[in-house]
C-alpha cells in the first residue's frame, strides 16, 4: 500500500505558496488596518483584510508542511 508522502516534493514550489501567502498576510494587514481610518469602505475593507490574514496565514501553514514533508527534489 503506497503512503501519502511516498512521491517527491518539489520544495521550490512550497516556497512560491509560502512567499505567496506572506503577501496575502501583508496585504490583508494593510487593509484591516485602513479599515479603522475613515475612508469611507471602513466595514468592507475590515473583513476583506481579516480574510486575506487569514488565508495568508494558512497558506503559510500549507507551504511549511510542504516543505517538511517527503523526500526533496530540487531547490536547497
């Protein structure tokens, strides 16, 4: 019976989902904190900040696990 890691990871890639979801986080930071300026989309730019955090976040958790997981192929 094969395993679930049992194919090679191509950390390079993780690395993209990670520097991806940095990004993301920086991004949604910046409009959760322009949320509380008054610029007139205050509730709007709130939860759209929230949910990039977030996702930023998880993609981050995702691209760590992707790295740590399975035998490399290519990248450092």
């Amino acid at each position: 019976m094969a395993g679930l890691y049992d194919e090679p990871v191509d950390k390079r890639s993780a690395e993209t989902v990670g520097a991806l979801g940095t990004l993301g986080a920086l991004g949604g930071a910046f409009a959760f904190i322009l949320g509380f300026a008054d610029v007139g989309y205050g509730d709007k730019l709130l939860a759209a900040g929230g949910l990039l955090v977030l996702s930023g976040l998880l993609l981050r958790i995702e691209a760590a696990i992707w790295r740590s997981s399975g035998p490399a192929v290519g990248g450092d």
